[in-house]
C-alpha cells in the first residue's frame, strides 16, 4: 500500500469549502426564516382585511353613509392589529352606487437576516370587498 502526499498547495482546502458551505447555508436559513415572517404578515393582514371589507358592508346593509362604512372598516382592522402608523396604511374606499368597500392594508415589514444583504423591510400588501349581496347579506368578494 502506497500513501501519496499531496503538495502545499491543497492544504486548507476543506475547510475553506466547509465554511463557505456554512455561510451559504445561514444565508439560506435565514431567507426561509423571513419568508416565513412574511407570510405569517400576509396571512394575519388578509384576516384584518377580510373582517374589515365585512364591517364595511355591514354599515352600508344597515343604509348608513359611507363615513360610517370607511369608520367601521378600519376600526376592525384596528381591532385586529391593523391600523394607521408609520409603517402600516389602512384604506377604506366605498362605493354606496354598488353597495361595496374596498379594504386594503399595506404593511412594512422589518427583516430579520435580510438587513444583512440591505433589505431592511419588505412590504406586505392585501385587499378585500365587501359588498351587499342580491340577498341582502354582507359578504366577502373573493381577490
């Protein structure tokens, strides 16, 4: 049996790959982790702007003004951890010759390992209608 030895040049070599490997795979995880984050925001903000487009409707079922309907919808988006600052936008557009509201919500997100490559935040952006149906109900329009 014969052992070889390789020159000075390959010395180093693993671990030079082993920690670009390592990098890499941080990096990795920490895309997933925020991608997750966001769509954890995504997932919550649809949930205030489903509540809100249906509050909205609501009022205009009841044949109140459109004040009240935009008042109604972005209360319940507050309600469910939405509302106007410095880095969420909640809108409330009405339309009372249809009967609808449009709810939309726009939201900053802070990243957490992405501000390592210079993304600081990344915006989360989701819309809802409500409407009176034939029917006379509240609902929902899908987006």
């Amino acid at each position: 049996m014969s052992v070889t030895w390789r020159g000075r040049s390959e010395r180093g070599v693993v671990l030079i790959a082993s920690a670009l490997a390592i990098v890499a795979l941080c990096l990795f995880a920490g895309l997933v982790i925020d991608a997750g984050m966001l769509q954890q925001q995504r997932g919550q903000a649809q949930i205030a702007a489903d509540a809100a487009a249906a509050a909205g409707a609501m009022q205009m079922l009841s044949g109140q003004n459109e004040s009240w309907a935009v008042n109604a919808a972005v209360d319940a988006a507050r309600w469910n951890g939405f509302q106007n600052d410095r880095r969420t936008a909640v809108t409330a557009t009405p339309d009372a010759g249809e009967k609808r509201v449009r709810v939309q919500i726009v939201r900053n997100v802070s990243t957490a390992f992405l501000s390592i490559l210079g993304v600081r935040s990344m915006p989360v952006e989701v819309a809802a209608t409500g409407a009176v149906a034939k029917n006379g109900k509240a609902v929902v329009l899908a987006q």
